[in-house]
C-alpha cells in the first residue's frame, strides 16, 4: 500500500500515533516521563504529613492520566490541544508540590556536628 494514499488518516490511539509521529526515540521517553509522575503522585498521596489539599492534587492528576490513557485508546487525543495543556499543566503542578515538600523536610531534619579527626 503506497503510504501517500493514508496520509491524511489518523491514528486511533495515542501511542500509536506518538510511535509514529516520534518513533522510538520519542514514545519512550514521553512514556518513562509519564509513569515517572504517576510514581511521584502516588509518593504525595502516601505522605501523610503533607497537607490534605495537596495530596488532593495527586490523585486530580492521577484521574486525568488514566482518563487520557483510556480515551487515547480510541482516538488520538494529543490532537486537542487542552488535553495536553490540562497534562503538563497539572503534572506541572503536582511536581512543584513534590519539590516544595522535599524542600521543607529536608530542613527539618536534624543536623549532626562532625567533629574533625
């Protein structure tokens, strides 16, 4: 089948067309990049001594990713824009509440004294 003749279909799932659009190169990292937050979402959720409104922000993102995954089963979604803005930006989001709880408990930490030898 020549592939001039398909051109102006598109692919019915997003990985598929991710594949195709970035090859290997691409899909990869975008997908080690995806499972990369759901790990650090569920790292907020299961931190209870951040705050409850927080921790919130983890499982919003949780939902919307696996909403974009199923629905990208069936049809590209990457080709509406505020898909992937409502993505980055709530990943975004949920990444900066991971670095700012990193931040504050690392300095509650005790500090030691080292004594010279």
């Amino acid at each position: 089948m020549p592939l001039h003749q398909v051109r102006p279909y598109v692919q019915h799932n997003v990985i598929f067309a991710l594949l195709t659009e970035v090859g290997l190169l691409g899909t990869v990292p975008f997908l080690l990049l995806l499972g990369a937050w759901t790990r650090n979402a569920f790292r907020l959720w299961a931190d209870h001594s951040v705050e409850f409104a927080m921790r919130a922000v983890s499982l919003i993102f949780l939902a919307y990713l696996v909403n974009y995954l199923v629905n990208g089963m069936f049809h590209d979604v990457a080709l509406i824009q505020m898909m992937n803005l409502g993505l980055f930006f709530l990943a975004g989001l949920m990444m900066s509440i991971c670095q700012s709880t990193r931040v504050t408990q690392a300095e509650e930490l005790p500090t030691y004294e080292t004594r010279p030898q």
